[in-house]
C-alpha cells in the first residue's frame, strides 16, 4: 500500500522512528536511576555483578543450570523483569547469566542494565533460523554484522541497513578461540534481526539473503548499535538450530538441548575476552 501525504498535517507523513533523534544527547530516564529504585523497592543490597555476562533468550541454559543446581540467583540484581544467575567457568570464575529476554528491545533493555550494574562483556547466545544453507544445524554464527529490521537500533544510531559488531579486534580474537573448539561448528557472518518473527515472508528472506544475511534472530542490531554507541564490549553469536520449522523434527539442538556447545562457545568467548584485556593492560 502506497503511503499517502496528508497535505493538512506534513509531519505525520515522516517516520517517527527516523526523527526527532539526537544520538549524541544524554538520556534523561537512564538505567542508574531505575535500578536505584528498584533497589530501594526490594531492599536489595549494592552489590556488583561479575564481568562477565551473558544473554540467553531462548532460558535453555538457565534451565539447565537450575537442573543441575549449579546456578544461584545474584543478590543484588535490581532489574524489575529478570533475574541474574551466577555460575562459574573453570579458569574464568563467575559468569553472570539472564535467561528469556526476547526481543531487541528486551535485550537492550537487559543489556542497559547489566553494564550499569557492573559488566564489562556482554555474550549474547539466541537460536536463529537458516536462511542461508551452509551446512547442516545445529552450528553457530560469530555475528559480524547485523541487517538493522527491528525498531530499538535506531535510537541509538543513525540510520544504516547494517549494524556492525562494535570491536573488530575482541572479533577476530574470538574467532581464533572459537576456531579450536572441538565437535562445535562455528561460522562467522551476517544475521538479519527482525521483530516480526512470523511475518518472515519469503520476500522478506530472500531480501536478507541477498544482502548477506546467514541466519535470522532477534537481537544482534540492537545490542550492536547500544554497544557501539554506549562504548561496549559485547559479542552476538546466532545458534542456528532450524530452517523455520519448514520440516517435522526442526528445532533439534543437540546434546542438552544445546547448552553443552553453547557453554563451550560462552567459555571459549570468555577466555579471548579475558586474553585480550590483559594484553591491552601490558
């Protein structure tokens, strides 16, 4: 359907999204603030959060974690929608994790919070559709870039068809670390983010394809343009476990329903991080 101009009012014939903008301003509601009274509120203590993080949309690792027992709810965790798990990797210590925030605004929201709280690194691991045959799922795809189809990138950046991964040294660190790991497949690539999962219309995916795009998901533009704008370190990786559920028995994981390679790619990602600040301090 044509956009019609409405000669009356000029101004409602401009996308809201795309105006009104000023990237370089300050916030005035800001997470600091949101927290403070979210810890009042709950009468939480002040407590830092490990500095590392991790985004789990789909909570299979969360669950996982609880199962096992080896997960504990952070203290001092003030965020209103979520909660915090804390469980450690050998040789990194504790990992924060927050389970089944969906959705780029969801995340960045999440995301906002985290760092303000105490985070330096931000790894975000969301099950993703093939819109690319590269092989057979399940695999994961180091995120390098993002094609900007959600709503949450473009208040933090100016417009663009693409949202880059925001450090392209911690990237290529993390690529070589992956490149090791052993019975986990790994590809690094393009991703289309979009916030209308069932309105992936086979336009709309041969569009993404055309332009690059391996997987779709949900996040990755937006925590991209917040890290880029904001100054943060954050990594995206699609795990891409189905083709749109075109064919019965789509949506196989692998073993634990994936959290097994997937907290290998979460160990894997920490150690490069961890590698790369500290020959940054020497």
């Amino acid at each position: 359907m044509e956009e019609k101009i409405d000669d009356e009012h000029p101004s409602d014939a401009v996308w809201p999204i795309l105006t009104g903008k000023d990237y370089l301003a300050p916030s005035v509601f800001r997470p600091e603030a949101l927290l403070r009274e979210a810890r009042r509120q709950k009468r939480l203590p002040l407590v830092s959060i490990p500095a590392i993080c991790v985004l789990d949309p789909d909570g299979d690792v969360v669950r996982h974690l609880n199962r096992k027992g080896v997960g504990r709810v952070h203290e001092g965790w003030a965020c209103y929608h979520t909660e915090l798990i804390i469980f450690e990797i050998d040789g990194i210590g504790e990992i924060g994790i927050v389970g089944c925030a969906v959705g780029a605004s969801f995340a960045v929201l999440v995301a906002e919070q985290l760092f303000a709280s105490g985070g330096n690194l931000l790894i975000s691991v969301t099950s993703a559709g093939q819109i690319a045959d590269i092989g057979p799922t399940p695999y994961f795809v180091l995120i390098d870039r993002a094609l900007r189809d959600e709503g949450t990138s473009y208040h933090y950046l100016p417009p663009a068809a693409f949202a880059e991964a925001p450090d392209a040294g911690l990237l290529a660190h993390v690529e070589r670390a992956l490149s090791g790991l052993s019975g986990v497949t790994v590809h690094r690539g393009a991703t289309w983010t979009t916030d209308a999962p069932y309105r992936e219309t086979a336009i709309a995916i041969a569009s993404a394809r055309e332009r690059g795009a391996l997987a779709v998901e949900m996040e990755a533009a937006a925590l991209y343009a917040f890290a880029t704008a904001m100054n943060r370190s954050v990594i995206c990786f699609a795990h891409v476990t189905n083709a749109m559920a075109q064919t019965e028995g789509d949506f196989e994981k692998g073993e634990a329903e994936g959290t097994t390679a997937t907290l290998a790619v979460v160990a894997a990602t920490a150690r490069a991080w961890s590698g790369a600040a500290i020959a940054a301090e020497k």
